[in-house]
C-alpha cells in the first residue's frame, strides 16, 4: 500500500475521513480545521492513497487532547484500517511507519487508548498485545492506557489525577466532545436537537484548547457522556439511540 503524509500544504486536497465520501461535509471541515492547528504542535497524518480506508494519526503527548503524562512518548489518536482492507497488514505498515518516525524524532515510546475489550473508537487490544503494547494505567470506567516503549526502564506513562476517576459534579445529561472526531460536527446538533424537542435537560462542552483537553474528567476527550455525574460512554449516539438510553435511565 502506498501511503501519503497530509500536511498544512495539501490538506484541503487529500480526503481525510474514515466514513464520509463527500469531501465538502460539514463534518470534514471540521476535523480539517481542528488538524490544520495541531500540524504545528507536531501532529502526524498518514493515509493509504484510497480514500480515507486506511490511516494512522499521532502527535507528542505532550500536545496530546488527553489527560495523560507521558512526555517523550508519541501518542496515536487513531489507527483506522476500513473493513475490506482488514487482514492485508495496513494496521502493522501504519504502525511500523509510527515507530520508525517517533523514534528517529527520539521518542520514547507510543501510548494508546483501549480497553480490555474491544468498544467502539478505541484501539483493539488484541492487535495491541499482539504488537508487544502492555497496559500501564486504568481508569475506573475501563479505559486502559497501554504503551510501547522502545528501551527497557522507559518511565510508565500515567493517566492524570481527572482522568483516574471520571465523574462530574453536575446533573443531568452532559456531553464533553472536541472537533477531533468528524462526527461530533452531525451529531451533537442532532442531540441537542433531540433533547429539546424532548424536555430533556442535555448541556454540550465542547473541548476548544489542549488545555481543557489535558484537565477534562474522562480519559476520552472525543466524545464523553455523562449521566447525573456518571460517565456512560464514548460512543456517538444518533436521535433514536439517545433516548433509548435516556429512558432505560
């Protein structure tokens, strides 16, 4: 597979979504935007030459949107590999082009989110195990924290304090989410919508600055959902799904 690096120069050129075709959504120009930003904080996007199939999406942990410490580490936002490109080795040619580019830039190692098992939007940990990652923090709602580092005695890169214990002070139905992922731009209208045609109390947080990103009550700052104080999940929900789960509540 051949692979293109999308910069600053040709970002408004290449297709950069994992499921959305038209080039001009609203949800793209989102996530275009929130990139063209980060570019200079040394963000990395590497794409196959299919469209949006195949992609991997690091940056330092330093300038990463997550609470965590691990400096000199590279974090990946995302390893994206499209169903029918699935089981050709695209997940392992990313992540080889990963490692090779965060050690000769004289990282430390990778980190990633997961989880002990598989949920929507986070890395598998089946590939990860596979590729000698480990587990090096957890928070109380299952996300793991899982790293790769590239000399022995490396420090452990750790979850923050906010992010151990993900809880908020404020009832009702609370959503944190940033512009990172394309879908927030559809459906966190949808929900607002939905929620007031419905009574339903709903506040959106989006997340505007790495400094936000780094103190927000949740390991996953893409999408956060959060229910009288309690995080539920990190998975967009469309007008149906949310009050489905709103009313088993």
């Amino acid at each position: 597979m051949d692979y293109i690096r999308v910069t600053k120069e040709n970002l408004e050129e290449e297709h950069i979504c994992c499921a959305i075709a038209n080039n001009k959504d609203a949800q793209v120009s989102s996530k275009k935007a929130w990139l063209k930003e980060r570019f200079d904080d040394g963000l990395v996007f590497l794409k196959s030459v299919e469209r949006g199939k195949c992609f991997i999406e690091y940056i330092p942990a330093e300038n990463a949107w997550n609470p965590i410490d691990a400096d000199g580490y590279m974090y990946i936002d995302c390893l994206w590999v499209s169903g029918s490109f699935k089981g050709h080795g695209y997940s392992t040619e990313l992540l080889d082009a990963c490692i090779a580019d965060s050690k000769g830039k004289g990282k430390k190692g990778l980190c990633i989110l997961s989880a002990k098992k598989k949920i929507p939007f986070l890395a598998d940990p089946k590939f990860l195990t596979h590729k000698g990652f480990a587990v090096c923090d957890e928070a109380d709602n299952g996300i793991q924290l899982w790293y790769l580092p590239f000399e022995k005695g490396e420090k452990t890169p750790t979850f923050k304090e906010c992010a151990k214990h993900p809880h908020i002070d404020e009832g009702g139905y609370v959503l944190y989410y940033t512009a990172q992922c394309p879908f927030n731009a559809k459906y966190v209208p949808i929900l607002e919508k939905t929620a007031g045609e419905n009574g339903v109390q709903l506040k959106t947080i989006q997340i505007q600055t790495k400094e936000e990103a780094r103190n927000a009550p949740t390991p996953v700052t893409t999408y956060a959902f959060f229910a009288d104080g309690e995080y539920v999940t990190n998975e967009q929900m469309n007008d149906k799904r949310f009050l489905k789960r709103i009313r088993k509540a």
